[in-house]
C-alpha cells in the first residue's frame, strides 16, 4: 500500500484492533474486507466508542441541498475540513458539488493528491513563507484550479512573487485566483474603502504572473451580536456590502471576466442565497456556497439553526437528517441515578453541547429509556450520564446510541469513520487526514 492510495482512490488500508470500532482480538483484515461481514456498533461485536456515518442519511443531505441550489442558480464547494475525508470529498462531488474548500495548504495537498482538483482556500496564506509553501504544491499540480482569500496588498504582494518565482522553477503553473475577503470579527478587510484600495492594488501587478483577481468572499457565520434579530440584521448587512463589493470589482475587471461570489452558507445560506443569487443571475458570476456541516447535519447547532431557517421561511424543500453517531458502552452503575459510559473528550466534543443519548441498546436490540438519560461531563475516557428513575434502567453492557452536535470538532478526534447502511450495518471504511 502506498502512503497516498486513499487518496488515490484505492485505500485499502489493513486495519486491526488498534483502531477504534475494529473488533478487538479479531485478525487484522483490509478495508474492503470489513463489507459484508454483517458488524454492528449496537450488539457487542465491535470495540467502542467509535463514530459513525448513516450513507444514506449522508447522500438525502447532499441531494437536498443540491437540489435547492440548482433551483436558485447556485454553486458548492462543500468545505473539506469538516471531515478531511477524500472518499466525502468525492462523494459530494459525484452529487454535483462545484468543487471543494480546504483551510490551509496542507489540506490543499491532502485533496489535490486524492484528486479534487477545484479548490478554494478560504484563509490567508500569511506573508513570503506561506506563499512560497503553496506555490511550491500548486508547482506539482498545474491542471488545478485554485482560488485564495486575501485582505492585504502585503499578502497579494506575497503570494503574486511567489507564483512568479515557481513559474520560472517549474515552467507552467496553475492560474490563482484572488478572492478579497471582507470580514467581521475574523480575518478580512474591514470596509468597503478598504477593500477598494486593495482592488486597486491587485490591478497593478503585472499581467503574466497567473495572479488574477477573481472575486468576493466573506464568511457570515462570524457575525455575532447579543441575541437572533441582531445577528440576522448583521449577516444580511454584510451580505449587502459583499453585493457592493463585487460590484466594485467588476466595474474593475470589465464584463467579460468571469467572477466569484463566495460566502459560508451552513447556517444563514437562505440570506446568502437572498442577497447574493441576484448576482449569480447577472451573468458572468457564479454564487459558490461553502457549507460542509449540514451534509452532516446533527442533533445540536445545526439542528437548531435548521429550525431558525424554517421559522423564516428559507429552509428547502426537503429536511435534513442527522447522519453522524457515537456509540459507547455502559461500563458501570455506580449510584442509581448515575450511568458511566466509555465515552471521553478524547472520543466526543462539547464546545457547542454534549452528545444527547438517542437510543439505548441491549444485547442488540433498541430498548426504551433514551430519552430519559442526559450526558452531563465528560472526563478524558469517560462519561458521566444522568439517569431518569422514571425510565427503563440502564444496565452493564447496554449501547448507547449518541448524536452530536458541532459534526467539525467531533469528526476530528477520529481516524476512521464506519460508514453504516440500513439496519446500521458496516458497509464502509472512511479514512480521516486530519494529519
């Protein structure tokens, strides 16, 4: 096995029961030996915790939010640092995604070498250094299509000299497309007069560098403020300036460029699309969302955001349904109203709420009582679970069934995800490069 046969599209990784889900004691097996052994996270066969992926859940997602975005003329590069998944990545693109967005460029590389070749990188590089770095992977990759955020003219002096040096290097290099970013509260210039000083900037480098400037982008999930009508005035006064903006740069570019138009879209992409699909339909100017969460989905933030879209009326046609679960076992029953399950911060994250218990297992059968138990902490492997006396009892040995919420931080303390099919059976290895 090569070190890149994922990412080529062969992984066929040996797994053993040093792996979180593999059975332990069994003997080791390739990956695409574990389909069809019929192994099930609920009935005691498989080493828990472990995190999981409902398939089909997963695709419903993706061809909801496909199929909205068509409707409204609309694009995506679903943002590959949720999972950091090449098999997603692909997978997403299959159901008609645009392309993909990476955080850096080492998740840059970890896709360019598994194929996806249309990336946007929704950050800063930094100065020289960072320049230099990407160009030096881009060097190796001159068919990719690459667009970059930028909000300084020492960031776009840096990386314009730096495509220029690797050119000389290697010959050819892949165009770079430069997306200013206008932000709030994270990176990105603060105003539309900054903003133009820096078009004005782009417009100044020479012409045979491969540096051109290629649009607008912003990420509207920054926008915070003390409750909801606040925020919703925040992110829609953002997206009129991102509307200015672009506005600003084609009257820069001229007409016959074609142009993008970025912005986050897992939580607000109803005004996204509101205040920023006009554009999409004036021709030349394609209106590319970012999400990555919501083909997840889950029983926390974005579940309730959901909720919120469907209040004011921008939700598609079509729900969304939860497609990722942890599963760990009752280990012990110390006090009568206390359950302790094997289910720690190394395996589960809490920064946007704890697990919820969503079905409880025993001997690989669904019992009641779910409902009535509530995860309050989590130490480094355990997890401690408020028991309900008015419900079934948990008992030694029972599965419990967890959603998440927040899929980016739980998806990242997991080298493998089992990707379930009907009944919950293993159907599917999916490697994580988290790195």
């Amino acid at each position: 096995m090569t070190a890149n046969s994922e990412m080529a599209g062969t992984w066929d990784e040996w797994l053993d029961d040093r792996m979180r889900g593999f059975p332990t004691g069994h003997d080791p097996l390739p990956a695409h030996a574990v389909a069809g052994r019929a192994w099930r996270p609920q009935d005691g066969r498989m080493a828990l915790p472990l995190l999981s992926l409902d398939l089909d859940a997963f695709d419903h997602n993706a061809a909801v939010m496909m199929g909205h975005l068509a409707d409204r003329g609309a694009l995506i590069a679903p943002h590959a640092k949720t999972p950091m998944s090449v098999t997603l990545s692909r997978r997403l693109l299959a159901a008609g995604a645009w392309g993909a967005t990476v955080a850096d460029a080492r998740q840059a590389s970890v896709l360019l070498e598994g194929g996806v070749s249309r990336l946007v990188l929704a950050n800063q590089v930094g100065g020289r250094g960072g320049a230099d770095r990407l160009a030096a992977l881009m060097g190796h990759h001159p068919l990719a299509e690459l667009f970059v955020f930028v909000d300084s003219r020492a960031g776009v002096a840096a990386l314009a000299d730096a495509w220029r040096a690797e050119a000389q290097r290697v010959g050819v290099m892949p165009s770079l497309g430069l997306l200013i970013e206008l932000g709030t509260d994270r990176a990105g210039v603060r105003s539309l007069k900054e903003a133009q000083a820096l078009i004005d900037g782009i417009a100044d480098l020479p012409d045979d560098g491969g540096v051109t400037l290629a649009g607008v982008a912003t990420y509207e999930g920054a926008v915070t403020a003390p409750d909801y009508e606040q925020t919703l005035h925040g992110v829609d006064t953002l997206l009129n300036d991102v509307a200015d903006l672009h506005q600003r740069v084609r009257a820069s570019v001229g007409p016959a460029r074609p142009l993008i138009v970025s912005a986050g879209g897992s939580v607000w992409f109803d005004r996204v699309l509101d205040h920023l699909g006009p554009l999409a339909r004036q021709g030349r100017t394609r209106l590319v969302l970012r999400s990555g969460a919501l083909f997840f989905h889950d029983d926390g933030v974005y579940g309730d955001a959901m909720d919120a879209m469907t209040a004011r009326g921008g939700h598609p046609q079509g729900e969304f349904r939860p497609a990722l679960r942890l599963w760990a076992e009752v280990l012990s029953r110390p006090e009568p109203d206390l359950a302790i399950v094997g289910l720690g911060m190394r395996d589960a994250a809490s920064d946007r709420g704890l697990p919820a218990a969503r079905q409880l297992w025993r001997d690989g059968s669904v019992i009641d009582g779910a409902e009535r138990l509530t995860l309050v902490k989590l130490n480094d492997q355990h997890g401690f679970v408020r028991v309900d006396p008015a419900g079934a009892i948990p008992e030694i040995g029972d599965v419990v069934e967890f959603g998440i919420s927040h899929p980016c931080t739980n998806l990242d303390r997991h080298r493998l995800i089992w990707g379930l099919g009907p009944d919950h059976v293993v159907r599917e290895i999916l490697p994580t490069s988290f790195g």
